[in-house]
C-alpha cells in the first residue's frame, strides 16, 4: 500500500484544498497520506487547525490514514527545536523540517538542528548532508526523505549512499503540490532504484520503514 509523508494543500503553495488532496490519495490507492504545509511560528497555528479537522473527517469516513502535520520551511535554524515543539503542542502528528536542498537558499545548519530535535520525525530533502549527521540521524532514530520533487531529488543518491553506511532510515516522499506529484507503485520503486538502492532495500523503505514511521505517529495518537 502506497504511504506519503510529506505533501502540500492550498494552505502553503499546493494547488489542492486538503480535502480534495486526501480524496486524490483515497481514490490513488494509499493507505496513509500526511498533509504537511509549509509554515513558520506565525501561522503554523490557523494551517495546523485546518489540517487537523480535514484529517479526522476523512479518517471517519474514508479508509485512510490522514496525518495532519506540517513542514517547518525556511526558519533559522536555531528557531527549529521551539518551532518543532509548539508544532507539537498544536496537535501536529507529524513534523517534517525542509532540509538544506542544493536549489533553495536554506540556512546552514537546519539539517543539524531537525535532527537534534526530539519533535522532529523527518528531514526532507536533506541535500548534501554530511556523513556525521547522517550518523547522528541513525542515533536520534530521524527519517531521512529520499523525494521525487524536482531539484529536491538531485541529491538522493548521496543521501541513499550516507544512509546504507550509517544504518539510518529512509522514507520516500512526493513532496505533491498536485495530484500529478502523487505516486503509482511502479513509479515509487523507480525513484527509489535511481537513488542507487536494490531491490531489497526498496522493499525495506516502501515497507518496513514506512510501517515503523506509521506505528511511531500513532503510538502518540488516540485514534
């Protein structure tokens, strides 16, 4: 069953109301779909409200996992481990930190701080992190995102290299701004294959990681 941890609606730059984003993913075959707009400390609280009335709804009548969470994008670093937190407290599932992509002018240092952040599940896009934070990211037990968004991908073979060496999670993410982005199996493996990962570990990301993330979210849940 398809899993999707990272995708954007309306309320950030997504061209999808989040209902209608859940729908597409329902009628697409997933199992689990998170809704992770982009936000900071000033409006994570008004997105975070929406997201997680939508997410219930559709979690009552749809057969569906919907994850209300959020991207924390483009904050000082140093802002990252208070903003995770109140994320957090907001009632965010899941908290996704938009890592130092090569094409996007994000502040060094952000990678670090969402791994040293126990609210923080995964780092996106996480460019060209370096081998001691993927290390400390198999410490800390953090998803690192292998993606299939454009300029964001550019880097997953690196990423996939450091994590095979480290022992370190992986996930596979759209990052959908539009039901375009959305995955098919077929595919998800693809991107998976062309980070440099085999046919077994493609199998682990899409499977067993995915499953261990599921079970971490809602051990914090009531669902």
């Amino acid at each position: 069953m398809l899993q999707d941890f990272h995708t954007h609606t309306s309320l950030s730059d997504g061209v999808l109301s989040p209902m209608e984003m859940v729908r597409r993913a329902v009628a697409a075959g997933y199992s689990t779909i998170a809704l992770t707009d982009h936000a900071s400390t000033g409006d994570m609280q008004r997105i975070l409200a929406e997201l997680i009335e939508v997410c219930s709804l559709a979690r009552r009548f749809w057969k569906i996992l919907a994850i209300p969470g959020i991207e924390l994008t483009h904050l000082p670093a140093a802002a990252i481990p208070a903003a995770a937190r109140k994320a957090r407290e907001l009632g965010a599932w899941i908290v996704v930190v938009h890592g130092e992509t090569i094409v996007e002018p994000v502040e060094e240092g952000t990678n670090l701080a969402a791994i040293g952040s126990p609210d923080v599940d995964i780092l996106a896009h996480p460019g060209l992190i370096s081998p001691e934070e993927v290390a400390l990211a198999a410490e800390k037990g953090k998803f690192l995102e292998i993606t299939s968004r454009h300029g964001h991908s550019l880097t997953n073979g690196h990423v996939a290299r450091l994590a095979r060496s480290a022992g370190t999670r992986l996930v596979l993410d759209s990052d959908a701004h539009s039901e375009r982005d959305l995955h098919d199996e077929v595919f998800a493996r693809a991107v998976l294959e062309g980070a440099g990962l085999d046919a077994g570990e493609r199998d682990n990301v899409l499977q067993a990681n995915s499953e261990r993330l599921v079970k971490q979210l809602l051990s914090r849940q009531k669902v």
